[in-house]
C-alpha cells in the first residue's frame, strides 16, 4: 500500500513518457530501418552514397555553426551594453532584445523579404540592389537576429551574477577597463557562452521554417526531410534525414547538459552592490553601440514591416492601404485563432503543474529510476521539431492509439515538447527554495502530497506564472512538430501562416501573423506583470533556463 | 432449460432479422429518394483550388452542410491520405492535378461516384468509372511583371522555347514536380511535345535560368505579382492579372502550345460523410455550382456554361493533346529521373 502511493505517480509519468516520447521516437528509428519494404540499413546506404546527402550534413552543420557563433556574439555585446555600461539605450535593446520572443522565426523570414528581398523596400526600391537574397546567407542572417533573444538571456544570467567585487579586486591590482572585461568578466562569463552557443547550434539544426523560406536553393536535413515526407511520402528516407538530424542535436545537447551542470557547480555569488559598470574607452563603447543601434533597427523595422506587408495591396503595386488581408480571418481563421489560444493554454497549464510534480518526484521524493525519468522529460527538447511530428504521425494512425485526425494529438504534441520548458523551471524553482521550510512542515507531520501543496505550490507562484506564459508563448509559435499533424478540424495560427507563406499570399500571412503577435504579446505583457514580483536577477536567471522552447 | 433458450433464441434471430429488414428498406428508400444528408452537417476536404471559402459559404448556403477544408498542393493531399488510409481524416479531395488522382484510384484512395451530372463533362476531363470527374481545367502558362521586365530591359516571352534565353538568367520562378501539378505537367508536357531526349535536353537549359523552385504551384506566379522576379511559370496566368486589377501582369498563354489538365473532384475511400460528399460532387457539377467555381477561382470550365470575362475558353487556346492517363501513370519515373537529372533543388 505505502509503496503503491510512493511508486504510483512515478509510474504513471513513465508510462506516459514512454507511449509519447520514447514510442514515436523509436518508431521513427525502425521506419528508417526500412528500405523498399525491406528492413536493413539500405536507405542510410543509399544516402550516403549520395553526394546531395553529404552536401546537406555539411550545409546544415556549417549554417549551425555559424548562426550559433554569430548569435552568441551578438548576445554577448547586447548584454555587456545593457549590463556593464551606463549607456542610455539599454531599455531600447533590451525591447529590441525580446522581440523574437513574440515573433516566430518564419514570420521575420516574410519581413525580411519585404524589406531586403528582390524586389525589397530598401534593398531595391531604396538602394537599387539586386543580390540573391535567396540563399544560406539569409538563414544565417535571419536565424542570428532570432536566436540572441536566447543567447542574450543565457549570457546575461551568468553576467549579471558576476561579483562586482571580483572586478573591483583587478581594478585595485591595476588592471584598466579593457583588461578587467577580458581578463576577469568574460572567462567567468565563458559557461554562459558556451551554453549560449550549444543552445543556439541545436535550435538552427532543427529550424525549418527559415531555410524553408528565404534558402532557396539550400536545403538542410530538417527541410529535406519535411520534402520527402509530405512531396513524396517517402516515409524512410523521411525517417533517415530526420534519424541523422537528432544525431547531431543529442550530442549538441549532452554537451549543452554538462557544460550547464559545470557553470553550476562554479557558483557565482550574489551580487551584493549595485551593477559592476565597466567604464570602458570611446572606442569600444563605440562599436557596442552600433552593434545595438543596428540591432535594434533591424528588429524594429522587421516588426514595422509585418504591419505594412499586412496592410498594403502587394509588393508591385506601392503602399495602399487595404484591409483585404484580414477578410480571410472570419472566413476561416477564427477557428485557427481559437485552437491557438485553447491549445496554448492548456498546454502552458499542464507543462507548468506537471513540470514542477515531476521536478519535485526527482529531486525530493527518491524512487528507482529517477534519472531515468529525468532523461526522459528532458529528450523532447533534443529531438527536432519535425523529427517529433513524423514520429506522432507515424505512431499514432494505427490501433491501439489512433489519434491521429483529433486535437488531442496536437495538445498532446505541444505538451510532451513543452514539459521540458515545465520540468527544468520546476527544478530550478525547487533549487532555489529553502530546504528547511519543507523539513519543518514534514516535521509537523504533513505529508510529501501535503507540503507541495501547502508549502511548495505556494511559494513558488510568481516564479510559476513567469514559465507558465513563457511556455503559452512557445506554444503558440509552435510549428515544426504541428505541420504532419494538423487536419482541416484543428488548424492553428501558425500553420495558417505557414499555408499562405507557402502559397505565396504574403498578405494574407502577415495579416495572421498580426494577430499570432497580438496573442505571443498578450502574454509578454503577463511575463512583465509577474516579473515586477520575482526580482530583476531571479527573473533572468528563471528565463535563462527556459531558453530552450 | 431447453425451451428457454429456444425463446432466447427466437427472439435474438427476431431482433436480427427486423433490424436486417429495417437496414435493408431504409438503404432501398435512399436510393430511390436521392441523397439525404448526413445525420453529422459536416464535410471535410483537402482543397488544391482557388477560392475554398468563398465555395465552402456558397455550398453551405445551398445546402446547410458546413464545410472544414484544409489547402495543400496535389502531392501533399496524396502523401496525407497515404498516410491516413486506415483511418481517413477526410471525405472530399478538391482541385489539384488529374495524374495525382490517377494515383490515388489506382492506390483505392478514392471512391467511385457516378454524379447524375456527370454528363455534362466533356468525356475527355473525366475518369471512365466514376472515380474522379474534372470540374474545370487548368492551363499553364507565364505570369510576366511588365515592370520589373523593363528594369531589368527583358523581352516579353511569348513562347515556351524563348525560356531558355540566357539573358533570363535568375529572372524566371516555377515550382518543383516533386509536389506541384503545374510544375510536373510542365515537366511531362515538354517531354510530350519534344520526345524524352530533346525533351530533357530543353529542360535543362531552361533550368539554368530558374534559381530554385517553389513547393507550391502558385506561388511563382505570386512572386512575379511581388515583382520579385520577370516570369512566373503559373497555373490559369488570367488568374492574378483579374484579382489584380493595378497591377503590371500580364497573362501569357504560349503560342508554341499550352499545357492543360483537367481538375477533378473526388470522393475519399472510406470518407465519414459518404453522402454530404456526393451531394458536394452534385453541386460541383451542377449549372449552379459551376458558376460559382468560376467565381471563386476563374478558370476553363469543363462544363457548357459561359466563361466569366477575362477568362478564356477551350477554343481560344492552342491546346496541347496531353495525354493525362499516360503521363499520370509515369509520373513516379519522370519525378524520380527529375530528382537525378536536377540535385541542386
């Protein structure tokens, strides 16, 4: 009896686990064990025998590592402008900063069309260019400009927790500006770089929406896959690309995973003084602020542009206002807006709950396997989006779990691939709370059922409310997982988005994509509100952790 | 005991035989009366056509059967109900290429339906047993942005062979065969014409000026409306130039031949609303339905009825005899030698 209480729920959470995540990842695996109706490693040998295979590892890698380093970058001055200088546009980049947030990745490729395409507002009608703008360096761009929000968060969170009077130490001992940022601030900064960067190269590996739209020619794994799945139904080599894909990401992610158990165990203390400004000479203050004024117009004018290019007739005929874009939505968009926010809501409020059970079940309650169920939470967030979707697609069309056609399978979609988000705020919720409390009200008597929600649950609700729109936000921009799963009962925003991308009504796009921004929006505003109750510090250090949606 | 169960019995083979009974008049009723709706007010489709919701409100109009669609192209549709064949999500496949449901009957993806008004439809645009019957048909031609022609100080093309000029380089925008119809016609249209060698030997050429392809068959034509590029290899070229009434397009139907396939309907094999699908195919078909196809989307009608203005009828056009049955069984081939002949898309 006492063990059937103790062992029930982690039961139950392995159950679940293995039916929705270690299942469809597994039958990806065997369909890719699958060549001409014959089981063998034929269609990996088929590919790799391929030069146009080896073309699309080395093209998928490289785009990774460039946008992750390029990214990184990126995040590392806008931090240091907002954090280590006084300088009086920091609240303009740190708005700049969270803009990717509300804006999916896809919907900045349309934006970025208008304005630097072919026929682009500044690169053409303005500045009469004509370059390609079809190619990787668009991705790399594009993919650089909307991860900083995550490299920014990481790093910022190492940096704002860098002791002041380790710099003031240097200083004293005769170190100038320049000597304390490179000698002292960034090696104790270089785990959040690292973090920053593993991040990022996993996010670009699995992106498919940015190379789907302005690569062109340049295909990755992640887009070629989605090709031969939805093109040809070519469900092996689908299965294979896709099998090679989370390859890379697991390892991108396992290094990610000890770097982060590394930066750590390096404890930084807390910050007792005010911020540890760096004074540092007119020339590089210079450069940090061309790189935030360029930023910062760039995101801007992206936001501007989705505005226009919902608003206007076309490209080709000038800038006339029109609301044509927007007739489309009570035609066949208010069912889409409504799955969105129902789907995103219950999707924010089961991960969250259940994010902070499952870190309570592994970090207070022992039972066998518990690293186990830890693995197991955290996988979704390795495997690529699409490699997650072909896997529900694949999984769940067939007795016993047929599911495929209902909403369920999309909530259930959005849910396993958030839990992740839930689990890791949930642990580090725990890890900041104080023991002896907990002890107390078990010493009172109170059981473990009994202290998490007396004592836990409640102490831990602003933090709770910040992952919990955090994770309504990333829901709502989901795309990758969704686009094999959805059918005509149960669309949503952004595969709408992605429908009329893809069929060209760029108008029609952007006009969803207001209202997609509208909803993400909503919910920053709701971050804000919460934040004003957890701090400056722990809210950063809280998002730094949930960076990986 | 014994007698129990005889009574038992009886009774069971009573209730089976008047529910048999019951099942067998009410199927005999329906037949003869014409088709009732579905108990369920709901059709599914997956549309490739112009215009879904304006044919979804008009058909809901008419019928008060509401309509869920979602829009692909015709090799999505295909990969879906592949997928989805023991359990299918849908009940009508709408618009899209005459190959891709040559595929899908041969695949019994499809269900046969033999529509009263089917004989309006030219026998040519229809499957010989019902499976699938043309609603209208769609041409290929070019979309050509007059503007941006003249920026870059292009010719007008105005048949298929001036595509492979070099000083078209990058200006040109067509789709991939792997998932749009017009793309592939074009594809098999050209082999059609020229035969496979010189045939393959024309594509290449004209590939060189494409930069890449698009997945679905419309937009390249868009983007010529963006002025992102010249010429858009497009379906129904009238098509933008009407929606479009300011902008610089204009239409070009080639003169050395024009590609054209028939769009059909569909029924899906095991669809949950068998009977609001076929009143659908009625409609489609009907004198009524057929205008209002053409308004949503303006295109040829495979029906006598009168074109819209703008739009041109079978007999302006120079059609090429495209043989649809031939180069819709083939199409896995030519696909396939697509992918090796062309890598880089």
């Amino acid at each position: 009896m006492l063990s059937l209480k103790k062992f029930g729920l982690p039961a139950l959470f392995f159950l679940l686990l293995f039916v929705f995540v270690a299942y469809p990842t597994l039958t990806v695996i065997v369909k890719s064990y699958e060549y001409k109706g014959q089981s063998g490693f034929g269609t990996y040998l088929m590919l790799f025998t391929k030069p146009y295979f080896i073309g699309l590892i080395r093209g998928s890698v490289l785009i990774a590592l460039g946008s992750a380093f390029c990214s990184t970058l990126l995040g590392l001055f806008l931090s240091i402008l907002v954090f280590k200088t006084g300088l009086p546009m920091r609240k303009l980049v740190l708005f700049a900063v969270v803009l990717p947030m509300i804006i999916p990745g896809f919907v900045t490729s349309l934006s970025y069309i208008f304005l630097f395409g072919r026929n682009g507002l500044i690169t053409f009608k303005l500045l009469n260019l004509s370059w390609e703008i079809y190619s990787w360096r668009s991705v790399l761009i594009l993919q650089t400009l909307g991860f900083s929000t995550t490299t920014f968060f990481l790093i910022s969170a190492v940096l704002v927790g860098v002791n002041s009077q380790t710099e003031n130490a240097a200083r004293n001992l005769g170190a100038n500006e320049w000597q304390v940022l490179t000698t002292v601030t960034l090696p104790l900064v270089r785990p959040g770089l690292a973090a920053a960067f593993l991040l990022s190269f996993l996010r670009s590996m699995a992106d498919f929406g940015t190379p789907f739209i302005v690569g062109g020619r340049f295909n990755t794994l992640a887009t070629m896959a989605y090709t031969k799945l939805i093109g040809t139904y070519d469900t092996a080599t689908a299965s294979a690309l896709s099998t090679v894909l989370m390859v890379f990401c697991l390892i991108a992610f396992w290094l990610y995973f000890r770097m982060e158990r590394k930066s750590q165990s390096f404890r930084v203390e807390r910050q007792l003084g005010g911020a540890g400004l760096l004074r540092l000479p007119l020339l590089h203050r210079s450069i940090l602020v061309s790189v935030g004024v360029l930023f910062s117009v760039v995101m801007l004018g992206l936001l501007i542009s989705v505005f226009l290019a919902a608003f206007t007739r076309h490209l080709g005929a000038g800038l006339h206002f029109t609301w044509d874009h927007f007739r489309i939505i009570p035609q066949q968009g208010w069912n889409s807006i409504i799955n969105t926010i129902i789907f995103a809501s219950i999707t924010c409020l089961i991960t969250t709950f259940f994010g902070l059970v499952i870190a309570y079940l592994v970090s207070r309650v022992r039972f066998p396997g518990g690293r186990l169920l830890d693995l197991l939470v955290t996988l979704p967030f390795a495997i690529p989006g699409t490699f997650m979707g072909i896997g529900y697609a694949l999984a769940f069309n067939r007795p016993p779990l047929l599911l495929s056609g209902t909403w369920a399978i999309v909530v259930i979609c959005t849910v396993f691939r958030e839990l992740p988000l839930g689990f890791r705020s949930g642990d580090s919720i725990l890890k900041q709370q104080e023991r002896s409390i907990e002890q107390a009200s078990e010493n009172l008597g109170d059981s473990k059922t009994g202290t998490f929600f007396r004592i836990i649950l409640p102490m831990a609700r602003p933090a709770l409310m910040v992952s919990a729109v955090y994770a309504y936000i990333t829901s709502t921009k989901t795309l990758g997982a969704l686009i094999f799963l959805i059918t005509p009962g149960n669309k949503v925003l952004s595969v709408d988005i992605f429908e009329a991308t893809v069929r060209g009504d760029v108008g029609n796009a952007a006009a969803f994509s207001v209202v997609l921004m509208m909803i993400a929006a909503g919910g920053v505003g709701l971050i804000a509100l919460a934040g004003k109750r957890t701090g400056v510090a722990s809210r950063f250090k809280l998002l730094s952790k949930l960076q990986i949606g | 005991m014994m007698n129990r169960e005889k009574i038992v019995d009886s009774k069971i083979k009573f209730i089976f035989q008047t529910t048999l009974i019951l099942l067998i008049s009410s199927m005999l009723s329906m037949s003869v009366m014409g088709i009732e709706p579905d108990s369920e007010k709901v059709l599914s489709m997956y549309v490739a056509y112009g215009g879904p919701d304006f044919i979804a409100r008009e058909f809901e109009k008419e019928t008060g059967i509401k309509v869920k669609y979602l829009t692909m192209s015709s090799g999505e549709v295909l990969a879906r109900l592949r997928a989805e064949k023991s359990n299918p999500q849908t009940d009508i496949w709408f618009g899209g290429g005459s190959d891709a449901f040559i595929r899908a009957r041969e695949e019994k993806l499809i269900a046969a339906y033999h529509s009263p008004n089917r004989k309006n439809v030219k026998p040519m645009f229809r499957d010989k047993e019902g499976y699938w019957t043309g609603v209208s048909i769609v041409v290929v031609g070019f979309l050509v942005n007059q503007e941006r022609l003249k920026q870059k100080g292009l010719k007008q093309p105005e048949n298929w062979s001036d595509l492979v000029d070099p000083s078209y380089r990058n200006e040109i925008m067509a789709s991939n065969p792997n998932t749009s119809g017009t793309a592939y016609t074009t594809v098999s249209g050209v082999l059609q014409v020229m035969g496979s060698e010189k045939g393959w030997q024309f594509l290449d050429r004209m590939y060189e000026n494409i930069p890449f392809l698009e997945k679905s068959g419309s937009a390249p034509g868009k983007k010529a409306l963006a002025g992102e590029f010249a010429i858009g290899i497009a379906p129904d070229p009238h098509n933008l130039p009407l929606r479009n009434p300011g902008a610089p397009l204009v239409p070009v139907f080639p003169g050395d031949g024009v590609l054209a396939w028939p769009s059909p309907v569909a029924m899906i094999n095991g669809a949950k609303h068998p009977n609001n699908a076929k009143l659908f195919i009625d409609w489609c078909l009907s004198p009524k339905g057929q205008v209002v196809l053409m308004k949503a989307s303006p295109r040829v009608p495979t029906t006598d009825v009168k074109t819209l203005k703008g739009v041109p009828g079978v007999s302006d056009l120079n059609l090429v005899a495209y043989d649809h049955l031939k180069w819709g069984a083939a199409r896995e081939k030519v696909v396939e030698k697509f992918n090796d002949r062309y890598p880089q898309y």
